[in-house]
C-alpha cells in the first residue's frame, strides 16, 4: 500500500514506474564514474567538493546523506588519489575542510562532461513531444529531489 500523495494524480503503478525510471538513469549516469575508477559515492562526494572548492566534512556528510566516518573514509580515497586534500579550519582546528586539488576538479569537469554528453546523446533519441514533457517536468523533478534532501536532514 502506498502512502497518501497528498494528491490522487499517482496511483501505486505511476508511482512505481516513476521511482524506477528515477533510479535507471542516477544507475548509468553513477556508471560514467567506474570509468575513472571512482564508486558511485565518491563521485558523488567528488562532485559536491569540487562544486563548493571547499567544504568542511561534517557539512559534505551532511549534505550526501553519509554518516561522518563514512564520509571520512570515502574522502580518504580521494585524498590518496590525489584528488582532494585535507586541512585543519583555521577558525577551529576540530574542524577538517576538504579542498579540490587541480586533478580533482579536472576529473570533475570531465565527469560533468560525459555525463551530460550522455543525456544529450539519449535525449536527442526522444520526439518532440516527449522532449516537451520532459522539458516541462524539469521545474518538478528539481523540485521533488529538493523536497527529498531537505526530508532525508529532518529524519537524520
């Protein structure tokens, strides 16, 4: 049984069909990282440091849905490839702040890259009018994705 949507414009079926959908295209776009040799994760963990230059830990953990050890160790990885660097805040040494480092943000760029020459490549496959519909439903998706971060920080 699914919980109220607040609305009946989506039964269980449209709800299912769009949970999947959802989770095909995060499962190949999170594919373009293993072709770097990164976990979905720490691409994603990648793509956050480098949009933010620099970030403390606790805020990256904070903001990828991970507990902060994990974070720590993931970030480790990065680190020992040399894509980001840890130091100490110059405010309050407790706190470690994570930076991008020139191959970091360069990895980054090209994952971007591929990843939207990815959607480019499948989205000039689709008609006119499901291009439309998809163009239209961008404002909500965004949305939706909002609504489930900000969710995810209120149970956390």
């Amino acid at each position: 049984m699914t919980p109220p949507t607040g609305n009946n414009r989506f039964d269980d079926e449209d709800l299912h069909g769009l949970r999947i959908a959802v989770g095909r295209i995060a499962r190949n776009v999170g594919r373009s990282a293993a072709d770097e040799g990164l976990t979905r994760s720490q691409s994603l963990l990648l793509t956050t440091v480098a949009r933010h230059e620099t970030i403390g830990v606790r805020e990256l953990a904070e903001f990828e849905g991970l507990n902060p050890t994990m974070c720590s160790r993931m970030v480790g990885k990065l680190e020992e490839a040399g894509l980001v660097t840890r130091s100490s805040d110059a405010d309050d040494k407790r706190v470690v702040r994570i930076h991008i480092t020139a191959a970091g943000a360069r990895l980054s760029d090209q994952l971007r890259a591929r990843r939207t020459a990815m959607f480019a490549r499948h989205l000039g496959e689709l008609d006119d009018d499901r291009l439309d519909a998809l163009h239209d439903a961008l404002p909500a998706l965004e949305a939706l994705g909002e609504l489930m971060c900000r969710s995810r920080e209120v149970r956390e």
